[in-house]
C-alpha cells in the first residue's frame, strides 16, 4: 500500500491512498490477463467482453503460457491480414468499377475487365469469352497473358470444357489442374488449345445479367497448379457481375450512339430533302434547264448525275463506240429539238423500262436510274452514279427530280415545236412567195437566230429504203461509211422513222442556225455554208471554195440524218445561195437542183450519201441551173492544164489525140508526130495528175467531155 498526494487548487494537499490490489488485473496474474485479451482480440469479441478476460479465457492444459500467446498472436496476424487483402481487393474492385464506368468504347471495356481481373487475382492469364446466341456457342474475344493464336481463336460449345459448362449452367468452376479433371467435357479444338497456352489451373465465373441471363464467361488461370480459394471465387463473381453491367451499359450506350447517328443521318437527308425540293422548285419558276437539274441533284445527294434525253431504249441501233447524237452525258443537256439518242446495250435500257413501269427510281449495278416520262410516253432517264446504296428519302429525292425533269422536257418540247413552226413557215414563204419583204424576212429569221443575209445552201433529204436484191451495191457502201446500219431489202421507211428524221432535221437547223420544213414527201433545209468558205464580209456572196463548202454540208448533213434515223438518209444540194433575205427568189430556184441532185444520186445506187451537181460529173452539168461549163472542165482536166500552163508541156493535147485515136499510143503519135515513148511518158505523167483511175469507163468519159468542152470554149474564145 502506498499514498499519493494531490495539490488542489487552493494549494492544499490531501493525500490519497489505493491499494495495489486495484491494479491486479479481474481474475488472475497479468500473463494470464494477456492471454485473455490476446483471445478476445483472436476470437473478434465485442468491447464488454473485456472487462473480464478471464471469464472468456480457456486455459489449455499443458501449454505454455508463451506458446498459447504465440498461437493467438498468429490468428491475430492472419485476421489482420486477410482483413488487408479484403480492403486491397474491394478498393481495387471499387476502383475497377469507377474506370469501367468511365469507359465508352467496348473494346475498351472488355480489355480493362480482363486486365484487373488477372491483377487481382494474380494470376498469369486472364481472358473473356461472350456467347454466341446465332451459332450458339461461346467465343474468346479478349486475352491478357496470353501467347498462343491457336487458343486466342477458341469457340467452345455450350457444356464443353469448363467455359462451356460456366456458360451452359451459369454457376462457377474452377479446377487446379484441367487436363486431368474429369469433370468437363474434353474436346480436341479446347484441350489443343489449352495445351498450346499451357494452362493448368482454371477459375471461370458467369457473367450474369439480371441474375439469370449468361452473356459470357470471365476467367484467371495459372500455368502451374493452384487451388482457388472460395475468397477469391467471389471476388471474381462480384468482379463479374459488375464487369456484366458495365458490358451490358457499353452496350446500350453504343446502341443510343447509333441511333442517335442514325437520326442525325435522318435528318440531313430530310434536309437534303427538303433543299434539294426548294431548289427544283425554284428551278421550275424560272424557267431552269435540266443541266441546272441535274447539277443540283449531284450537289445534293453527291455522286455523278447524267441525263439520257429522248431515249428510244430496245428498237434503237446501238452506235459502235461510245455515245450517239443527241445523248447527253455528265448532266449536260442537248439543244433543242435533239434527235433521238443511241445507247450502248448495257442494262440501262432494261432499267429504263422497270423504272417506267413501276414509277420509281431503280438499281443498276452500282447506279440508280429513274425514268423521266409524261403521259406513258419515255422522254428519257436521269442516271445516278456512284450510289449502289441509296436510302429510301435519297430514292424518292431521284424520283421527284425525274418529275420535274419531265415537265421541263416537256415546256422545253413545247418551246421547240413553236419555234420548229416557226422555222418551217419562214422556210415555206421563201420557197413560195419570192416577193417577201426582206426586213420582214430578217427580223422572222433573227428571232429564231437564222443569218439570212449570209450564203447558203438548199438541201434536200429523204428516207430512202434499201434496194431489192441484185440492185446497184453503192447504197451500202456509202451508208455503211457514213456509220449507218443495214436494212433489210426493200423494207419502206415507217412512220417512227420518218418522224425521228424530222427531229433530227429540226435539231440540225436549230443548232446550224438554218431552217428545216417538210416538203414533197420528204425534207428541204437551208443551211449557211461555213464562215471560211463565205466571200467578203458583209457581202453575201460565196467565196472561191464555196462549191468544196455545199459539197462537204451534203456529206456531213447525209451521215448525221442517217445515224440519228438508224437507216440512210439521202441528201442533194443546190449550187450556193448568196443572200437569200436580199434575194428570196433564188431559194425557190435552187430547190428544184436539190431535188434533181437527189434523185440522180438514188438512181446511182448512193442512198445515204449526200452530194451537190459539182460531184456528179458531167450530169452536174446537166443538173445545175448555172452550167458552169469551165467549173467543170477545171474540176476534170484542173491539173493537166496548170501543169501544161507551168512547164509548156502539151499534156492535154497528148491526151487529146490519145481519145481521138481510139485510146491508141502508136496511132496518138503519128498525129502528135512524136515518138510513142514520148506519149507514154506524158501519158504516165497524166496518170500522176489525174488519178490511177483515169481510163476507167466513166472517168474516161468525164475526160473526153472536158476535152471537147475546152476545146470548143477556145475556139469561142470562152
């Protein structure tokens, strides 16, 4: 016993004894007080617990006291450091669960599962696999650890192996050594692959939505043998089902950010829509044109857009090598009054009439083809390339843009007919009425942009149907030049024919800045001969190479008609016209040359050629009104007379006698009195200057016609 003193406050001291037995522990000595406290702490005893150790304490018999307090110093350490482990393996869950939720990419969050889940558990693999439900099975579709491609590409079926068995009953499996457990069903494909990866030890755990539904399995797995405390199978279910909803969240968000997309992609083709409707509309109150169509409808859905006008898809001939007159490619539109198009045999035609028939835009291969039509009758089609794929709002923008399409060929067709009228009457009063008033003609042919005070030409043109069998085979010839398909023999031009040579004239003369009329069963136009080939300017009157102009304009008018028609088209032309508005009369004139021309050259067997009376030889003379006598013999004897004129040689009078003497060189050189090498030699130099053909029949007789003709204009002194 022992006494303390106190001072209090007031200075005073007062002495305080206690008993040392108040410091003895309740129940016994100190040791055995240590032991009990070390127990509660061991046994995790509530606080009241301690206030009397002893009464919880056990002694063991025959233990030391100090091998009794080791004891439950070690439980104390492994509770403790389970503990630690718990509160390292929930922070890391937790934390786990704050980066899957910040993850938006799916990939991403199926690489974060596995990868915390292998740290976790510290194992040296860890991998995914999600299930199939169209094949019905389950797949590897992420690794951590692993090396082998052979188990990366793993699919198991539902109940094989212990993925597949985890994935059939939805509950945990695990196994420390899976090549030898018999528990699974072992395939060959699995325990390959296992085999490559070398896994030994196994832990595979559901993932679960809603409690029920498996979406696929996660696993940790070790190379060596390992037991799988039941601890750490439920940190991998509860890492699972969270890894679960994180999975099933990734989802739903990718779905919402597709949808969203998908609505924004909505509504820009509703906008597209909508601009592309302003636009056509607007087109159509200002009187637009189909390129203006066409170039707003590539602009809006993007892509290449081409619009085929007047296209006779089926009866018309394909032309060889690429587009035909009239077609009209990459949104370009043709004049007026363009003549039908040929197309190329592909499927577009067949397209065409599909379109045609249901009334909407159709696919061809990697294009979409809409038919522009009016009434059931086809005015041609409008062709998006570049868009094999087109949704339905893009598709009805392609139709719509068809109908406005139509009623602008159709104001357009109108507008051309009228001006077609107009032509064609303007054209009829100077073939008719030779005293028009000229100012009144040039201001009708100004309005439909024609120059009347310019030379000109008057051709005339008709269908003209092959000849029987056995007939002269020149028609062929030249229709196969001018790129003119075969007829059959004596097949007459039909109705649809002769109208698609009217168009065609009508489009040749609008674009030529001529005019076109029908007239005595076929066609007359006049059309102004080429700048270069006119005299001077403002005079009217024809230039020196003006003949060389009417012929080329009949050749080229001849083959244009025929590939437009599909069949020869035969045309004649008169000597030019100088100034028709200052003289009318002479078209009226010049129109019966034409008409003779062309039917000398039908009777010539050369349907589908064009010509005028200058390449007809001695029947131009004939034919022309003008008889141009020394034309003629300049175009026959031209050479041998400037050849004779520049080295004062006699070439034409060796030629002479050669005819007169019977085509005779020996007889030719007694009247020449030369040598007959000497008139061979000339007569080789005349071959050099005339052509080989020179002695051919009816060269021949062109010749000796120039012969005489130039003689008799000497002695005239012409």
């Amino acid at each position: 016993m022992h006494s303390t003193t106190d001072h209090g406050p007031d200075g005073h001291s007062s002495a305080r004894h206690e008993s040392s037995a108040g410091h003895e522990p309740p129940g016994g000595s100190a040791p055995a007080a240590c032991l009990g406290y070390l127990e509660l702490l061991a046994r995790g005893a509530p606080a009241e617990a301690y206030e009397d150790p002893a009464a919880h304490t056990a002694a063991e018999g025959g233990v030391p006291a100090a091998e009794q307090g080791k004891q439950l110093a070690l439980r104390i350490h492994a509770e403790l450091e389970g503990r630690r482990r718990r509160e390292a393996e929930l922070t890391a869950l937790f934390e786990t669960v704050h980066d899957l939720a910040g993850l938006r990419d799916l990939d991403d969050v199926l690489q974060a599962i596995v990868q915390r889940a292998r740290r976790l558990l510290g194992t040296e693999v860890a991998y995914m696999t999600l299930n199939d439900p169209e094949r019905g099975d389950t797949y590897m579709r992420v690794t951590e650890g692993s090396v082998s491609a052979r188990f990366q590409q793993l699919r198991l079926g539902m109940g094989e192996g212990l993925g597949g068995l985890v994935a059939q009953t939805a509950r945990p499996y695990a196994t420390q050594d899976y090549p030898r457990d018999a528990r699974f069903q072992h395939t060959l494909p699995i325990d390959r692959g296992v085999g490559e990866e070398g896994l030994v030890a196994i832990l595979g755990v559901p993932l679960l939505l809603g409690g029920r539904e498996v979406i696929g399995v996660l696993y940790a797995a070790d190379r060596r043998e390992r037991v799988f405390e039941p601890e750490q199978i439920a940190l991998l279910r509860s890492f699972a089902a969270h890894a679960a909803v994180a999975i099933d969240s990734t989802r739903l968000l990718t779905e919402t950010t597709q949808a969203l997309a998908g609505l924004r992609a909505v509504n820009e083709t509703i906008r597209r829509a909508s601009d592309i409707h302003d636009r056509l509309t607007e087109l159509v109150l200002r009187g637009g044109g189909v390129d203006d169509v066409t170039r707003a409808l590539a602009e809006v859905l993007g892509g290449r857009v081409e619009f085929r006008d007047s296209v006779r898809f089926g009866d018309v001939p394909t032309q060889a090598g690429g587009a035909a007159p009239g077609g009209v490619a990459s949104g370009g539109v043709p004049p007026e009054g363009a003549p039908p198009a040929l197309v190329a045999s592909d499927g577009v035609p067949a397209a065409v009439e599909r379109s045609r028939r249901d009334g909407h835009a159709v696919r061809e291969g990697g294009s979409w083809v809409a038919a522009v039509s009016a009434g059931g009758e086809l005015l041609g089609a409008l062709l998006l390339h570049g868009h094999p794929d087109l949704d339905p709002v893009d598709q009805r923008t392609l139709e719509r843009a068809a109908m406005v399409t139509s009623l602008l060929q159709l104001a357009r067709r109108s507008a051309g007919e009228a001006e077609q009228r107009v032509r064609g009457e303007l054209l009829d009063d100077l073939l008719d009425a030779a005293h028009r008033d000229p100012h009144l003609l040039r201001d009708r042919a100004a309005r439909v942009g024609a120059d009347l005070d310019a030379p000109h030409t008057v051709l005339a043109a008709r269908l003209d149907p092959a000849p029987a069998a056995g007939a002269h085979s020149g028609g062929a010839a030249h229709a196969s030049a001018a790129g003119v398909p075969p007829r059959d023999a004596g097949q007459a031009p039909d109705e649809a024919e002769r109208q698609r040579l009217w168009s065609a004239a009508a489009h040749l003369a609008a674009t030529r800045r001529g005019l076109a009329a029908t007239r005595d069963g076929g066609l007359v136009l006049l059309l102004p001969l080429e700048a270069t080939d006119r005299g001077a300017a403002g005079s009217g009157d024809p230039g020196p190479d003006s003949a060389d102009a009417v012929s080329r304009t009949a050749r080229r008018t001849a083959a244009e008609l025929g590939r437009a028609v599909g069949c020869p088209v035969t045309v004649g032309a008169s000597a030019p016209v100088p100034s028709p508005a200052t003289r009318p009369g002479s078209v009226a004139a010049a129109y019966p040359e034409a008409r003779r021309c062309l039917d000398v050259l039908s009777l010539l067997g050369r349907r589908g050629d064009g010509a005028a009376a200058e390449d007809l030889g001695f029947l131009g003379l004939l034919l022309a009104d003008t008889r141009d006598v020394g034309g003629f013999v300049r175009r026959v004897l031209g050479p041998a007379l400037d050849y004779d004129r520049r080295r004062g040689t006699e070439l034409v009078a060796t030629l002479d006698a050669y005819f007169e003497s019977g085509a005779s060189p020996v007889r030719a050189k007694d009247v020449l009195h030369v040598h007959v090498n000497t008139v061979a030699q000339r007569l080789e130099r005349v071959g050099r200057l005339l052509g080989d053909d020179w002695q051919a029949p009816h060269r021949a007789l062109e010749i000796q016609l120039a012969l005489r003709l130039h003689r008799l204009t000497g002695a005239l002194g012409g």
